[in-house]
C-alpha cells in the first residue's frame, strides 16, 4: 500500500483532491447513539429505541405505538440493508407492521453476523437492533460536516441525490454537490444557511425547518469535536417535515479527553482487536492484508516504509507508529500485537532515532522476541540517536536479527526473507 492509498482510508475527496475527512480514523458510534446526540442538540429524527433482544424489539415497538416500524441492525458499516446474514436472513434493515412481527425479525438479527460491502466478507457480529418510526419520503438529500485539512475548516458538502454513495454522486453527476466551507472563528452564519438551503431546493416552511437542522447540526459538529457528521439520507415527508434518517459520526480522538460521555459510547466490539489493544498503549496501528509487519516511528517514516516495501515487491501487514518516545514497554507490546496477526511472515523495524533512543528500541526488541519466542525473520535498520548502543544490544542479544543498513536494504532483505 502507497502512502497515499494509506491516506485514502482516511482521507476522500470527493473532488478527487482527498481533501475531505471521512473518519476512517477517530472514534464511531452506533446510529442509535447518534440519534441521542440529535435528540440533545435539537435535529429533528424519527423517533426510535435500541434493542439488545427480541422480546426488547417486540416491548419497544409496542412503546412506539406499533403500525408501520423499521427494524435496523446496529453496527458500524454501511449498506446495511443491502447486506446479508451469514444464517442466510437477507438485509440488515426491514420495515415490520406489528411489535410480533418486530420481534420475528429482530431474532433473525440478533447474534448474527452481518455481511456488507464495508464489512467484507467477515462481516460484523450484530448485539443490538433499533427499532425507530418508518416515515413516508418525499425526497431524499445528502449532508454532512466533515473537516478539510487543506484549509484547515469546516466544510459541509450536500446534494439532491441522498440515499447512495456520494461517491458515485461525485463520479457520475459532480454538479448535484454543494461544498460550503466555514469560516473556524466567525462559525456558521445565516446567509450561509440560506445559500445551502436555496442551493438544495428548499423553500418556505421546507427551508425554514432545514436552516434550523443545519444550524443545530454545526452547533453539535463543533460542540463534540466531530471529524465527520454525515446525515444520509436527510428526507422531506409528505406531511412536511424535514428530518435526519440515518447518521454516521466520526470524533476527533485527540479531544474525546473532553467528552468522557462520548468515550462512555464506544463499542470495541465493532473495532479490529489489535487497534484496541494498540489504543491501550498509546500505539498507532491499523491492520493491512499483506504479511510483513511494520514497526517505526514516525507517521511519515511508516507510510515510507510501506512504500517501499511495496516497491521492492512485499506487502505490508500493517501500519505502526510507536512514536517520538516509545518505552521499552511499548515495543514489546507493539511487537505482541504485530504476532497477533496469523498472516505475519516477516517483520521489519525501521527505526530513526531523533527524539528516540535507539537502544530503548533494541532493549524493546530483544525483550519482545525472548518474550514470544519469535521464530519469524526479523529485519532491523536502526539510525541516529544512541544507534551504536543500540546495535551491541542486539548483537549481544542471542537472537538471529537481519541487520539492514539503509530502509532500502532493510526492506529488499524482509521481502527476501518471506520469499525464501
């Protein structure tokens, strides 16, 4: 993987300048949780209740009044109601008319896992269903608040064509987007409102009630330090209302020391084992479907030494910054949790030592590799601070250690390594 397609996990433009964050990175929530953060900031959404069981789905549905009611799997992915079950039951979302018929379903759900276009094939296991008022749509929009690092502001970006993957809107019809972007200190001012409103068609009591929304909607973009508030589809109904129907959020991990409520909604449950083990250790990891791990400091460094893994014909398993400071306690669990990974074949620590001790990181090494009894190749390239130090530490170590001495060097002898 390229540096930039690493970026691409997080980063989508849909301008094709991969200017627009879309929270591949930062904390998620559940549609539910999301809806109760609605709820608190004022933007208008069906009413609904989560689920843990059938007989819940069934008590919930009767609360809601019953009639016409959609039941939704809960987990963080989307195409959910194109997705499938791996028992064979077809689609994560149904509209249901009774609270039996609600509770029929939600057993069909519960405890099951659910295969998306997001999920991959592994799917995601469902614990909780929401079971919220179905609506009559009149038309369906997209919205959503996300961050642009280019200009380092708010931009909300909307269209017309709610309902599907703005990407394809982006591909196919580009001039159905409105990209708005806000001033940081001035925030979302009134004209702005009404430009977006009149962009998007809505008139009268319609634009009145979607001015409100969208300011309701910033006001919680910037309150909870988000990094993406996407409503899609954001609908009219019949009856005239304007109302939020599915969400999804992203948070900046760096501010959730603010928000211990929302730290409070986080599933890892829904999240790759080893990134939370990483979190626990203030690792920054991202698991990859090549097999030789990564090990570096330096977000930058890392996502070279991907490329040039790739380069030289390899394939990373992972992304790992252990950062400017690592403990030796940190290397060892880095290196734990890259032999968590049954497809590692290989490992490659590529270590530039500015800020870092390079014998820290040799000590980490050896410590980690006497610890699992690590019988994978390991390739080591060791630069700057304390390196000599660091290099007898792992001479003296006992354990068979590839010496690489350039990145290039290092990464031609890993790739060679899992070759042989």
């Amino acid at each position: 993987m390229s540096a930039s397609l690493f970026l691409d996990r997080c980063w989508v433009g849909w301008d094709g300048s991969q200017r627009y964050r879309r929270s591949n990175f930062g904390m998620n929530i559940h549609e539910y949780q999301a809806k109760e953060l609605f709820d608190q900031f004022g933007v208008p959404s069906p009413r609904g209740m989560v689920a843990a069981t059938p007989a819940e789905a069934c008590s919930v549905a009767s609360e809601l009044g019953g009639g016409r009611l959609v039941i939704k799997a809960q987990v963080h992915a989307g195409g959910r109601g194109k997705g499938h079950f791996k028992n064979g039951f077809q689609g994560g979302v149904h509209l249901v008319d009774s609270p039996e018929k609600a509770e029929e379903i939600a057993g069909k759900m519960l405890d099951e896992v659910l295969v998306t276009k997001q999920t991959g094939e592994a799917g995601r296991l469902v614990s909780k269903v929401m079971v919220g008022e179905a609506v009559e749509i009149d038309h369906e929009y997209y919205l959503a608040i996300l961050v642009d690092r280019e200009t380092a502001r708010p931009v909300i970006v909307a269209s017309t064509e709610g309902g599907m993957d703005i990407e394809e809107v982006a591909e196919k019809t580009p001039e159905k987007i409105v990209r708005h972007f806000v001033h940081p200190l001035m925030g979302l001012q009134g004209y702005e409102v009404r430009k977006i409103a009149a962009a998007l068609g809505f008139a009268g009591e319609a634009a009145k009630q979607f001015g409100k929304l969208l300011r309701n909607l910033f006001k919680l973009f910037v309150s909870c330090d988000c990094s993406m508030v996407e409503i899609n589809p954001l609908v009219t109904t019949p009856d005239g209302r304007v109302l939020a129907l599915d969400a999804k959020f992203g948070f900046d991990d760096n501010a959730l020391f603010r928000h211990p409520e929302i730290t409070a909604m986080r599933d890892t449950g829904e999240e790759d084992p080893r990134e939370v083990a990483a979190s626990e250790f203030d690792l920054n990891y991202i698991g990859l479907d090549g097999d030789i791990a990564c090990l570096v400091n330096g977000a930058g460094l890392a996502m070279a030494t991907m490329d040039i893994i790739k380069h030289c014909g390899g394939e990373p398993a992972n992304f790992l910054d252990v950062g400017g400071g690592a403990s030796k306690e940190q290397v060892a669990a880095a290196f734990r949790i890259i032999l968590g990974d049954p497809n590692v074949k290989a490992i490659l620590v590529n270590i530039f030592g500015g800020i870092m001790d390079c014998n820290v990181i040799a000590e980490g090494i050896v410590a980690a590799a006497k610890e699992t009894g690590l019988g994978l190749p390991l390739v080591v390239r060791l630069e700057g601070n304390n390196v000599e130090a660091g290099k007898a530490t792992l001479a003296s170590s006992g354990i068979d250690i590839i010496g690489g001495d350039s990145m290039a060097d290092a990464a031609e002898k890993v790739v060679a390594a899992v070759a042989g």
